[in-house]
C-alpha cells in the first residue's frame, strides 16, 4: 500500500517539491551547464540553445492553469526517469566516449530526462500530456556533436550554392557551378561552411516551431511549416550569396567585404520569417473556415443547400 505520509507531500506541495529536483539537476550537472553555455556563446552554430530554457518556461507558464487542476503526482514513469539520468550520467563520466562533444550531448540529454522525470514525479502524466510540448521543445538544447553537425552544414552548403544557381539564372546571369564555387562573369564566389548560416537556419527553424505551435491547432498543419522552414532556410542562404554576387558585380566589388557581408544575415533571417508567418496566415485561414457543428445539429459557416 502507498504511504500516505508521502502521498500527503506530493499532493500539498508539488512545485516546491519540483523545485528541489531542480535545484539538485542544476547541481549535479552545473559543469555541463556552463560548458554548454559556454559553448553557445562562443560558437554560433550553438547560439539558439541561449533561447531554448526560457521559452520553454514562458510556454509551460501559459499551460500552467489546466495543470493545477490536473496535477497528480506519478512516482512510477517519474522515479523510473530520474534513474535513468543518474545513470546516463555515471555512464558518461566514468565510461563514456572520449570525444567531449558527444559526453556534453549525453550529459545535456540526461539533465533533460531529470527534468522530465521530476515534472511526472511531482505532477502526473496527465499533466506531463498537457505540458508535452514545452518539455519536449527543450531537447533544442542538447548541442548536436559534430559528428552530426557537419553533414547539416554540408548539405546547407550545397543547397545554399544551388539555390543561389538557380537565381542567378532566373536573373539571367551566367553562372557555373562546380562543387562550392560559383563562377559569375567577373567573379567566383566559394560557399564555403561559414556561409552555410546554420545559425540563422537553427533560429529559423525554432522559431517556426514555436509559432506553429502557438498560432495553429491542428498537428499536420504545424507539421508543414516545420517542414516549409528547412527549405526555406536554404534558400534565404541563396538569395544572399546572390545578392552579394550581383551588387559585387554590378554596383560595387566592396559590397564583398561590406556589411551586408559580414552583418547582413538578420535582413535575409527577416525576410524568411516573413515568408513563414504568411504561410501561417494561409493555414490560420484554412482552420478558422472549417464548418462547426451547433447543438441543434445544423452545420454552422456554410449555407446548406
């Protein structure tokens, strides 16, 4: 039978109970934590992972009033989790692979499984379902190890320098491709990993997650602006390579060198956000045009003829 002394803790004081848990996670794992911070602010291709904690806890505040109500404490799933990180993280610091890396990623992802396991521990799976999104959006924190991270840049490389092809032929501007370079009349342009702009790509990409989730209801729709962002993050790297391209060419070999260069990213990262919120203008007006029901049965929105 359970013991209803500690039942009585569970259900008079979970969030001080899950702000213990917490504190012990932040201690535990305080060397990760400042590794990967330190990590994010050092290497843009880590700089989201600044935004990642916050937001998630600004979405789990919005949730927070169905929550009180269905708060029920789960010691089984919770217990079983906060296990497993404990020996994620043993198995990291005593046996875990050399590369440092790939030990930061277990270690942030252990921490992340801590976390999680408290939230059931102290609040119950139905309210674990009813926050599933914030928790879950914090594994845009664990940092992808390069052995992961270069085949992204690669492939954004290549697709920023096709991408970039195809405008210039749209603009009517010979261009030859071969691998990374671009060969312009008067100019060649190499693409090389820098230019990939992962870290514009990763901000596109998670930013376009938490609008879905927060401006549309259904799963599939929220699922194609996911998807929309990837290509689009691609092609906003070809439209700056051609734009650099084609007023380096045109107006002023400086542009080369210039800001637009070296500080320009936000104006293509704004223009692809735009793109973004008008396809979720599009779908908003898909759902808000879906027939409802009334009570007397008759279909509401749409004349029956």
């Amino acid at each position: 039978m359970p013991n209803p002394n500690r039942e009585s803790i569970f259900k008079s004081s979970p969030l001080l109970l899950f702000g213990c848990l917490s504190v012990i996670a932040v201690a535990v794992w305080w060397n990760p934590l400042v590794s990967l911070f330190t990590l994010a602010l050092r290497d843009e291709q880590y700089t989201h992972t600044l935004l990642i904690l916050p937001v998630s806890a600004v979405l789990l505040f919005l949730h927070w009033e169905p929550l009180a109500v269905t708060s029920r404490w789960s010691a089984t799933v919770g217990s079983a989790l906060l296990l497993l990180a404990v020996l994620v993280k043993a198995q990291v610091r005593w046996t875990g692979p050399s590369s440092p890396d790939v030990q930061l990623s277990l270690c942030i992802l252990a921490l992340l499984a801590w976390w999680i396991g408290a939230f059931i521990l102290c609040f119950g799976i139905r309210a674990f379902r009813h926050a599933l999104f914030p928790l879950l959006f914090l594994l845009w924190m664990v940092p992808l190890p390069q052995i992961v991270l270069d085949p992204i840049v690669n492939l954004l490389q290549q697709g920023s320098a096709a991408s970039a092809r195809w405008l210039f032929v749209a603009a009517g501007i010979p261009v030859e491709q071969r691998d990374m370079l671009l060969y312009i009349p008067g100019l060649t342009l190499e693409v090389a990993p820098e230019c990939s702009s992962i870290r514009s790509s990763m901000m596109l990409l998670v930013t376009s997650t938490v609008l879905a989730q927060l401006l549309l209801l259904s799963a599939w729709r929220k699922a194609v602006v996911v998807a929309v962002a990837i290509p689009l993050s691609v092609l906003k790297n070809g439209l700056r390579i051609f734009a650099l391209g084609t007023l380096a060419t045109r107006v002023s070999p400086s542009f080369l060198n210039g800001r637009l260069h070296r500080q320009g990213g936000i104006i293509f990262f704004l223009i692809a956000l735009l793109g973004i919120f008008l396809l979720l203008w599009i779908l908003r007006r898909g759902e808000n045009r879906k027939p409802q029901i009334s009570t007397s049965g008759s279909l509401q929105g749409k004349p029956i003829t």
